[in-house]
C-alpha cells in the first residue's frame, strides 16, 4: 500500500444557500475578485444572486463568461489578461469543470512572468498564487482538491494537466440547491461521472485506508441518489446526496488517484468536446470488469454496495454481477452504453487514446496499460 500522506487545505462550506455566504467566506482573501462563471448560469439568475452575495460584503466583482464548451488556452489567456488589468485579490469559478479549471490555473499563473506553454510543458509555477475559491454546480471535479488542473492546448487541443502552487484552493462552497437546475438526463450522467470517479480511486494502486473509507462512502451515497424511493428512505433529499458523495469522491481521489475513464473522458472533451460525464458513464462497466483482472476483491466489495447477491459466491462472480448491475442502471438510466452513440468515431478515438496514455494519471491505474491496451478498452466500448 502506497504511504498515506494527508494535508488539509481549502476550507469545505457544504449545505443548502451556502451560494448566499460567498462574499462572508471571500472576504477573508480580498476586496475584489473575478468571478469565472458558465454562462448557462445566468438563465437561472444564478449569477446575479452570486453577484449580489459579494456585493453586500463589498466585494467589487466582474465577470467572466465568455468561455466556449472546449475552453483552450486561448480563453485562458484572455481571463489572465482581464484579471491582471482589474488588479484582483482573488479567483472565484462558478459552475462546473470548466470554470473550476480555468479557475484555478488564472490563479496559479497570475503572477507569472513565463508563458503559458512553459507550464504545460511541465514547468512549476512558483509565483504566490491568487486566492481560490471554488463554488461547482456540479458534483464530479476530479481535481478539486488537488495540485493540478486539465487546460486543453490551443494549438493542438491536447488536455494536459498542468501543475498548481500547493493551497492554490482556500474555499470550496457547496450547495446542493445547485444541483437542482439540472435536467433528470444531466443529472443522472453527472451521477454515475462521480461513481466512476469513486471507483478508479478505490481501485488505484495509490488508495490507502483514508481513501477507500472515504471513496466507499462516496459510492453508497452516490447509490442512494440514483433511486429516488431509497433516498425517501434514509430521509435525505437526493440533491444532498449527490452534493455529499461528489464532494466526499473528490476528496478520496486527492489522496488517491482518478483513472482510465477521467483520462479518456478528459481527452475526448478536449479533441471534440464530447460530454466527460457521458464518457465516463459509458466506460464505467469496461473499466470495472478490466479492474476485476488485478483487483478483483475490490470490484466484488462494489458488487456489495450495489446489493449483488454474493452468498456463497467467488469473488471472481460478485465481480461479474457488480457489472452486469451497473449496466442494468445505465440502461435504465437511458444512458448510452457505446461511445459511438457519442457521435465519436473509431478513428477519432485513436488520437484520445495516445493523449489519455501521456497524462500521468494513467500511473496509478489498476495494472499499466499502454496506448495500445488503452485503444483494446476503448474499442470493447465502441
């Protein structure tokens, strides 16, 4: 088991209208802060209410919205460029993964003199970073808590993950009424996307005790969610399951590591702005029967937290039913279960392949793969 090393960072604000306390927990960093937000917000006057909880602090906020579905490098630029001409104290995203992405990498690279490229290449930044506050719309950043964030390289639209100060993030606010703008579709795919993230970290060779205590209770929560009736059962609303298991599944992957489906999905969002949720949701099943081959004792743990009958059964065969299970749930999600059901063909695919291989995520899968064996999953997939 790989050494357990643990550092608390960014202060977790979770339950309903904590939206409303956003200038209360940002004033601690600053006066004045650009707030990065996806633009679906502003049709739900989401934007304007977060506007409104800065400006009561005194918080002088502007916006940035102007971010395309496949947000490249380009668009970073432009962020930083704003930021550093509005002098801001600090960084707040608002939405899902995108802007948390680009988020965190304006505060990291703010005070650096270097270009952008130098970081995807590899370099450190070293500069103090901006203060960082995430407040996610969605449930499933795999990078929340972490010293990395994807940027998608404008000149060939490869997703690398490039490096962040350490403490960048000091805030996270999350608030399950968010969650609850989303349509059933959206919301279900978000749902398996942070079960799928759960269970590469609970597989990973970098898990340890915290982790797969952690990632366990991410996925039964994550569970519950998906069925309304059990959800009524345990008396929590299923927003606040699904706010609770996402945040409890990002932290469990910090401090393990996410897998082959975020690096797939990572690199299909950023070639052809293909869905990671949707992505992942289709690779759940394959990466879990591939995961049976080394850590088949974890994959039939799962099967126990989907409610497999395993009485009496190998492990190798609670495996197999915690698959076949969870491609019952998709299908009845009315999920796709084929990535060309995507709109991505098999020669699209080949690039993404080569792009998932060289993120260093692929470190800490299950057993190594190369492209090669990548492009023998993805194919299983198509």
């Amino acid at each position: 088991m790989a050494d357990f090393i643990f550092r608390i960072s960014p202060n977790v604000i979770l339950g309903p209208y904590t939206m409303a306390r956003m200038g209360q927990i940002a004033s601690a960093w600053g006066s004045n802060y650009i707030l990065i937000a996806d633009p679906i917000l502003k049709e739900y006057n989401l934007v304007e209410k977060a506007v409104g909880a800065l400006e009561e602090k005194g918080i002088s906020v502007f916006i940035f919205d102007d971010i395309p579905s496949g947000a490249t490098t380009e668009t970073l630029e432009h962020a930083l460029s704003l930021a550093r001409g509005a002098h801001v104290h600090g960084v707040i995203s608002f939405g899902g993964m995108k802007t948390a992405s680009l988020g965190r990498a304006v505060a990291s690279l703010y005070n650096e003199n270097h270009e952008i490229y130098d970081y995807l290449a590899g370099a450190q930044p070293y500069s103090g970073a901006l203060p960082f506050i995430e407040v996610p719309s969605t449930c499933r950043d795999a990078f929340a808590f972490m010293d990395r964030t994807p940027v998608i390289d404008a000149r060939n639209r490869q997703v690398k993950l490039m490096k962040t100060q350490s403490g960048i993030c000091k805030a996270v606010i999350v608030d399950p009424n968010l969650y609850m703008h989303m349509s059933p579709n959206t919301a279900q795919s978000m749902i398996f996307h942070a079960i799928t993230l759960a269970i590469e970290g609970y597989v990973s060779t970098k898990s340890n005790f915290f982790s797969e205590t952690i990632l366990g209770k991410a996925i039964e929560m994550l569970l519950l969610a998906l069925d309304p009736e059990q959800s009524k059962l345990v008396g929590t609303p299923s927003e606040m399951l699904v706010a609770q298991g996402g945040c409890m599944a990002s932290m469990g992957v910090a401090v393990s590591s996410p897998g082959v489906a975020t690096a797939i999905s990572f690199a299909c969002n950023g070639r052809y702005k293909t869905s990671t949720s949707l992505v992942c949701a289709v690779l759940l099943p394959y990466i879990m029967e591939d995961a049976a081959r080394s850590k088949v004792d974890r994959i039939a743990t799962i099967g126990k937290m989907l409610g497999v009958s395993s009485s009496g059964l190998a492990a190798n065969e609670v495996a197999r039913l915690a698959v076949d299970d969870v491609r019952r749930r998709l299908a009845l999600a009315g999920l796709p279960t084929r990535l060309k059901d995507l709109g991505l063909s098999i020669d699209q695919l080949v690039p993404c392949a080569e792009d998932a291989t060289a993120l260093d995520l692929m470190n800490y899968i299950p057993r190594a793969m190369s492209s090669d064996d990548l492009f023998d999953l993805i194919k299983q997939a198509y």
